[in-house]
C-alpha cells in the first residue's frame, strides 16, 4: 500500500493540477484507509514487531493521506504505539501537528508547511520559543535544519523534469 501510495504521489507532484491524478489519489487513499482499518481492526496497530520497521512507516504515511477524520480516529493508536516503541514518536508528532492545523489550531512541532504559490514556510506554530526543546524530546532535529531540508526538497520536486 505504501509503494503505491509513493508512486502516485511522485506523479502527481509533477501535475497537481491533472484531474485524472486527482481522482486516482482520491480513489486510492480510500481503499487504503478502508483497508488499514480492516487490519487495525483485526491486529491494533500494526507495529514494528507486528509488521516490519518499514511497514509500519508505511501504515503510518497511509494515515496522513487518509484525511482529518481517519487521522483522529488512529492518533490514539499511534501515540500508544509509540509508547511501547512500535512507531516513532517524531512520526506521531507529525501528526499530531496535521491533526491540529486540520483542526485550525497552531501546530506543536514545526512539521506542517504551506508551499502554496512557491512558499515553503511553517505554518503558524504555538509557544514558538520552546519549538526547539519540543522538537529534540520529540526526536526531531533543529527547525532551522529541518526547513532548508523540506524546502530544498520541495523546490526540487516542482521543478518541471
């Protein structure tokens, strides 16, 4: 579900604007949500020891892609998960960040960006003072570095190939 979900992805960063790409992401992220909760269903939250450290990423990203309302409905796995060590926290922060900038709220740990029209800036974030020292315990690197990574990344995937 993962490789498909990146494949797609990949293309459609290179035409977000195709409508035909827009339905088959659309198309795509349901069944893998309706599939994930099939498994959680079944297994709970399928961690690392459960399924493999790049599956269990795997299931993590197939989350984000799955909407606001799939994410606050697994946020509570995940963070129970990664109490017991089965996902990364730095992965459950980014959700955690997702969930609250879908909900209107300031984000906690940087993650999210606005890089609409060219921009690739945070969006707003609270206690921005303390973003740091919650970023380090969260097991996230420096904002400043993680910035000029994203941004670097993002402007080279929307250069036309």
């Amino acid at each position: 579900m993962n490789k498909a979900d990146q494949d797609l992805r990949q293309r459609w960063l290179k035409d977000q604007k195709d409508p035909a790409l827009n339905a088959e992401m659309k198309q795509l992220d349901a069944q893998h949500v309706k599939r994930l909760r099939q498994i959680v269903k079944r297994y709970g939250w399928p961690g690392k020891s459960l399924v493999g450290q790049k599956a269990a990423t795997g299931a993590w990203t197939i989350v984000q892609h799955g909407g606001n309302a799939f994410l606050h409905e697994m946020l509570p796995m995940m963070e129970e998960a990664a109490k017991k060590g089965e996902l990364s926290y730095g992965l459950v922060a980014t959700s955690i960040d997702r969930v609250r900038t879908g909900d209107g709220k300031k984000q906690l740990y940087g993650t999210q960006f606005d890089t609409s029209d060219g921009k690739c800036e945070p969006l707003p974030i609270e206690d921005p003072e303390h973003l740091d020292q919650r970023r380090e315990i969260a097991g996230l690197g420096p904002m400043a570095a993680y910035t000029e990574q994203l941004c670097t990344l993002y402007k080279q995937q929307q250069k036309p190939h």
